[in-house]
C-alpha cells in the first residue's frame, strides 16, 4: 500500500475542491468519467454529512498494488458509531463495506473489479470537529506525487474523450435507432433516433427496463423470445419485426440484438438496432400486389389467348413462328402447334410471298399494320382470305425481336361480300331496266296496239297479214325480252300457284325438240310423281328452256348430248352442296347437264352475272343464265353449278315441294262479254293514248282521252258522274297516277280505277292498296289482256254462248 496524502474537510470550500480534485484524479488514474463522476459525488455527500454534524473528515490517498488486493479502500475513523448505516448508504455500489478489525472505529470500503490499473486507498477519518487538523495534506501536494503518471494519463483521457464524443456524434447521427441495454434488458442510453421513432419527449431514464418502456406503444411479448434466442446464439446476431402504434400511425419495425462490450462501463452489454421498415414493407407489399397482377394479367393474357376466335401468333421477324393459339392452328389445318412451328418458315404460309414481303416492309416502317388482306395457304392446300394485324417489338436498341399479330379470317364475309356485290349488281340492272321499262314499254305498247288493229282492218289482204304477223311476233319477242329483265330484277310480282312441275318440263321438252341442232342429242329422265311446286308456271317455263339452250349453245361447234332428269328429294338435315347451304327439307331436283366443253373456273363465279356471256360479241345477250338465277330465287329454291373443263358442265335446281295443293283447272263454259260505258283515258305518251283509246272504242267502250293529268281533271270537275272508269298510266310529269287517282276520288270516291304501269314493285303495291285502286295492268299489254281487267273491275252481264 503506498499512501499518497490526505485531505481535510472542514468547510463547503473544502468540500467542492474535493469532488473537483477527486474527479480530476480518477481521471488521471485512467478512471471511465462516469465511474470518476460516481466515486467524488459519493464522497462530496459523505464530506457534506460530516460538515452537518459538525465533524472534521479527512481522506488518505494510498496506492496498492499487491496480490491480495486490487481495489479501492477507504477507512473512516469515527467517534460517533451512529453514523456508519449513513455511510454505508452514501456508498451503495461499493463491493465491501465493513468495520476494520484494527480499529472498531474505522470503516473499510473497497472497490472491487472497477480500474483498470491499481487502485487508491483513502482513509477517512470522523473526528469530532477539533482546531487543528491530523496529518493533513493538501492536493498540490498529492498532485507533486503523481506528476510523473498525470502525462500520460491526461494524453490517454484526452483520446478517450475524443473517441467518445467522436461515438456520441455517430450514434446520434444515425437515422436508426440505437438502445444500449444491461444484461437484465434495462435501457442504459439511447439515440435520438430512437426517441424519434417511439413519439418519446424525454430520454428514458437509466435503468429502466425495455419492455416496461415499449408497453404503451407495440406488442412485447417478443422481447423475451428475442432475448432467449440471443442466450442461445450469443455470437450472432438475431432480429424480430415489431408494430408500433406512433403519431404518424401503424409503423412496421425490425429490431436486431446483439452482445457487445461497452467499453465505457467496462461491462458486457446488449446492443439493439430498430429500423423502421414501413416504406420497405410497404414497398415488398406494392412488389406482391404488382407480382400478383403481373402474374393475374399473365393468366388473363394466356386465357384470351388460349379461347380467342381469332388466330393470335408471335414469329421473328425472318417468319419462323414462335407460338400460335389454338384458333390459329385449328384455322391453318394442324393438329398442333408443334407441327405448325416445325412445317412454316418464312413465306411459305402465304399464296404470294411478296405479300409478306411488303407486310414486313411496312411493319418495320411504322412499327404496326393493321388489317393487311393477304391469301393464305392452309395445310390441306385450302386457301383463305385472312386480315393480319400486327406490330413489332423491340429491344432497348430499338431492334425488332418479336412480331405479335392476329389473323382474322374473312373467307366468308368475302363470299358474303361477292354475294352482296352480285345483289347489288342485280338491284342496278334493276333500276336500269325500271328507268328504261316505262318508255319502251310504250314504244312497244303503241306497236303491239297498232299492228293488232291493223290485222283486223287487213284481214283481206293475206300479203299485208304476213308482213302484219312479223311485226307482231317481234313486238311480243321484245315484250318477253323485257319481262325477263324484269323478272332477274324482282321487279314484277309473279302469281305463284300449285303446279305440276313434271308436265312443264316435258312440255318445254317438247317445244325444244325441233330446235335442237342434228349434232346434238336431248334425253330426258322424268320422274312423273316428283312432285307440286308453288310456282309461276310461265317462269318456270322459262327456267326450263333458258338452261337447255344455254346447254345446246355450248355443244353446237362439237356436238354432245345434254340430258334432263327430275327426281324427288329429301334432305334429313342441313346440306353444302357444292358450295351451297340447303336447308333439310323435301325438294324436286332439275338437274340439267351437258358433256361439253366446260366452264373455267374463273368464270364460275360470274356466270349468273347480267350481261355476262363468254360468247362473241352479237351471239349472246349475258341474260338467260341471270334470268334462271332470279326465277330460283323468286321461288324461295336453290341452284348449284359444277363445271369441268373437256367434261362438260352441271346445273341442279331444288324447288321446295309442296304435294299438298295441285293446280287443277275446272273446265267452264265459253263466254262473251257485252263491253259499255265511258272511260276516262290518261296517259302522257300521245302515241300509246291514241292506239289504246282506239282498242278500247273497237271493243265497245266510250272514251275521252287526255294526255296530262290537269287536262284529266278538268274534264272530270265538268261531269265527274259520266264517267264509269279512270284508266291511267302511274308514270307522269307533275302528277303521277296515284297523285291523280287520290285528286279524282277527293271528287268522286266510289269510280273504279285501273293502274297501268311499265313495271311493278313492293313499293306500288302498298300504295295501290292505300288508294284503294281496283286493278292493275302491266305494259306493253294485249287487247284481250286489257279486256279481262276492265272486265273484273266493272262487272256487266254476261252473255253465254254454247
């Protein structure tokens, strides 16, 4: 032991030069500044006391270093016994507190475990309070005896204090928090981070347990799982998340723990990390959610993909197809796409490989196209029409990789499209024929009219007849020429009836047979039982000889034969035949087929086409085949054309059967009829009201002809109740017939009229029945055609005849 002074107390100066002079001191013999702090304020509050009762204190310093001990020691020599539980109470932390076995008066403290060089040794004495003091010393002397350790002391204080507040800067400048904890898990500092992080306005104190502190504020009940597992892993580090109810809300924390030693109180610690994980958790949840929707919009991608109707493709921009759905495999003839994959390259799915030449070209020039026609090939050799839509995908190089695209296949609305074309072709030779029917019907109703009336004035003069007869014929040849028009153009309305259809076909057999050219040989198969159609037995007619000379044409240079079979025919279901959909159903079938040359097949599809012939300019007109089209279609049947060339061609017709109903003609006796009455004439066209008005006179009627409508009624406002009929034309300047016909009933509503028009359609017929016009009559007409009709409408005696 090796004392180094003492020091003597006896008022309040002396009392603050010791807590100042002592913890220089510790500093000086490398004590840690909180360990300093500690020792002096024990001693200044033990200096205090004994200046409060009025005792002297004086404190020996001594230095020991021997094996038995190596601490502090502090012996206090008192009078008064009463006063050692105040000092043991001043002196808590200390490691032994005893009575010298010595001196019964004197105090032994020691300070074990605390320095980490040989500790001091102060004797402290409690003498009652006397003028002079016992073997005092003063500090200037105690620092004399330790000047040769203070240097080097002072130099590794300074260090140490630098490192610390060097520590002190970098914990606090951490944005984590920082909890130093004792091995109990009691706080022994924190960050301000931490303070922060947990809403606390002052630092907690010392010693105060962690779990007590974060109670009010999150869960702890893993703390103790945290601190077993740090037990078990005591070189490792171990973390738990944490949620911690703060003033900006539910935060989300990850708290790292692990053993450190501290190097400030020499002692083994636990060191805590808190990281407020909330924007990272909130981040990995946005992460999930976008996987999720990647993943969702992944399943909703393959889904259309997989169920789409439309063909969808991926291929490199050199062709080689990367993956196509189903639609699109089903569409091009595989069984897979596998097999799809391994069998197309490049242009090989396209008819013409320069229309992937200048689809490529395009898509690379604008990044995308959108409906391209292009014809493809399917595996079977089928071509389709298809539209491609498509666009490039590219790298960050801006260098196409991929091409995505869509096939859609537009085969059908093509044909529906040629269908639709061809319909519209046929409504404008409609038109045309309607636009040019009113005024050469006239023409040949004025001809028609004059040569009848010639024949009976010229009955005596057979020359004149035969010249009067070619006029005739040719004027009711022109008259059937602009039936047909009409007829392929729906512009007439056919008077369908239950027929026989076996007995018009022999019939047109017949009246075909003189005209059939010697190289030529017509056979015919009928079936007499095939069957009743509703049907125009005129057009049916018509049908019959336009196929049949159509053939005969065909054979004329070579020679062949062309052969005419009816039969009956059912179909259970739903049929294509060649080409065509015929619904299930009971049919008569006409087939008319001929071993000529053939058809090819470009024309095929154009054969039904008004004016189209292949035959040379003068030889054909381009309207028999078109008007067979119109008359199938009129009776709700179906016509299909198969041709080969050097074999020959194949027409067949399918007319709905109907058995229930037959056309049966009740033989009735022969009449004639006594014509009278006044008719009221209007027609715009003088030369047709001039020979019309004449037939009527020559077959008993009165007439005034008028070749206006504001003449008509003129004359009818002067004497509306002479008049026993209005006939007039519906075509007219100004005031059309059914504008005249509504004028002249506002005066008279009871007159009969009859309506002559150059062609009829559904429009005029609904406003014939609004007018309530009692018939109607087709120009060109024949007299006995215009006599049946007025007959219907004005109903006079008949006189009988045997």
């Amino acid at each position: 032991m090796t004392e180094l002074g003492k020091i003597a107390v006896r008022d309040e100066q002396s009392v603050l030069r010791i807590r100042e002079r002592f913890f220089q001191l510790s500093l000086n013999l490398n004590f840690s500044e909180f360990q300093a702090a500690r020792i002096s304020s024990a001693l200044s509050e033990l200096a205090q006391q004994a200046l409060k009762d009025r005792l002297t204190l004086v404190v020996s310093v001594s230095l020991v270093n021997d094996d038995e001990q190596n601490g502090l020691l502090i012996h206090v020599n008192h009078l008064n016994k009463a006063l050692l539980p105040q000092v043991r109470a001043v002196f808590p932390a200390f490691d032994h507190c005893s009575v010298s076995e010595k001196n019964p008066g004197e105090l032994i403290l020691i300070l074990f475990k605390q320095f980490t060089r040989p500790g001091l040794e102060f004797s402290a004495h409690f003498l009652r309070q006397q003028k002079q003091l016992v073997g005092q010393l003063s500090v200037e002397e105690l620092y004399e005896k330790l000047n040769d350790v203070h240097g080097q002391l002072d130099k590794e204080r300074t260090a140490a204090q630098e490192v610390q507040r060097y520590s002190a800067k970098i914990i606090e400048s951490v944005q984590e928090g920082i909890v130093l904890l004792n091995q109990k898990w009691e706080i022994l500092s924190v960050n301000s981070s931490f303070m922060e992080m947990f809403d606390l306005e002052k630092a907690p104190h010392e010693g105060q347990p962690l779990a007590e502190l974060l109670r009010q504020r999150c869960d702890v009940a893993m703390l103790p799982l945290l601190r077993k597992r740090l037990r078990k892993q005591p070189e490792d580090t171990v973390q738990a998340e944490l949620s911690v109810e703060t003033a900006r809300g539910l935060r989300a924390c990850l708290i790292k723990a692990r053993q450190i030693h501290y190097p400030i109180e020499q002692i083994d610690a636990i060191l805590l990390n808190v990281k407020d994980i909330t924007l990272q958790k909130e981040v990995e949840q946005q992460q999930a959610e976008a996987q999720q929707a990647i993943i969702h919009s992944e399943r909703k991608f393959r889904r259309l993909f997989e169920e789409s109707r439309d063909a969808i493709y991926f291929s490199t921009p050199e062709g080689r197809i990367v993956d196509m759905n189903p639609a699109g495999v089903a569409l091009l003839g595989y069984s897979s796409c596998q097999e799809l994959i391994r069998d197309i390259r490049g242009a090989a799915l396209y008819k013409d490989p320069s229309d992937r030449e200048r689809l490529l070209r395009r898509l690379m020039k604008n990044g995308h196209v959108k409906d391209y026609e292009v014809v493809l090939k399917r595996k079977d050799g089928k071509e389709i029409t298809a539209l491609i839509t498509a666009s490039a995908i590219s790298d960050g190089r801006e260098e196409t990789t991929l091409i995505q695209g869509i096939i859609r296949d537009i085969t059908r609305q093509k044909e529906l499209q040629e269908q639709l074309l061809h319909a519209q072709k046929m409504e404008a030779i409609g038109a045309l024929a309607g636009g040019i029917a009113h005024d050469f019907n006239n023409i040949l109703g004025a001809q028609i009219g004059y040569a009848e009336l010639l024949k009976d004035e010229l009955s005596g003069n057979p020359h004149a007849q035969m010249h009067l007869e070619g006029i005739y014929k040719a004027s009711l040849r022109a008259k059937d020429l602009v039936s047909q028009i009409l007829t392929f153009s729906r512009k007439t309305k056919s008077k369908l009836a239950p027929v026989q259809f076996a007995f018009i076909v022999r019939e047109a057999l017949q009246l075909l047979q003189p005209s059939v050219p010697p190289s030529v040989k017509i056979t015919g198969e009928i079936e007499d039982k095939s069957g009743v159609v509703i049907g125009d037995a005129v057009q049916l007619h018509q049908l019959i000889m336009n196929l049949c000379t159509n053939a005969f044409q065909a054979l004329t240079e070579n020679g062949g034969e062309v052969a005419v079979q009816l039969v009956r025919k059912t179909f259970s279901k739903k049929s294509v035949r060649k080409g065509v959909k015929i619904p299930a159903g009971d049919y008569v079938m006409l087939t008319v087929s001929d071993n000529g040359p053939g058809i090819p097949k470009e024309h095929l599809s154009q054969i039904f086409e008004p004016f189209f012939t292949t035959k040379p300019k003068g030889e054909g007109t381009g309207l028999g085949l078109a008007l067979v089209h119109g008359i199938v279609n009129t009776h709700k049947g179906f016509i299909t054309v198969s041709s080969k060339i050097g074999k020959g061609t194949v027409f067949e017709i399918f007319l709905p059967r109907d058995d229930g109903r037959l056309a049966v003609e009740e033989p009735g006796k022969q009449h004639h009829r006594v014509n009278s009455g006044m008719i009221l004439l209007v027609d715009d066209e003088p030369a047709v009201a001039g020979v019309t008005a004449e037939r009527l006179r020559k077959i008993g009627f009165t007439v005034d002809v008028a070749v206006r409508p504001e003449v008509a009624l003129e004359l009818f406002q002067k004497a509306p109740d002479q008049y026993d009929l209005l006939l007039t034309d519906h075509a007219m300047p100004g005031i059309n017939g059914i504008e005249l016909v509504g004028r002249i009933r506002a005066i008279r509503e009871d007159l009969p009229v009859i309506l002559m028009t150059g062609f009829g359609d559904s429009a005029l017929n609904v406003q014939v029945e609004a007018h309530r016009i009692n018939a109607q009559i087709h120009k060109p007409f024949l007299t006995k055609d215009l006599e049946m009709v007025i007959a219907a409408v004005l109903p006079d005696p008949i006189i009988e005849e045997e």
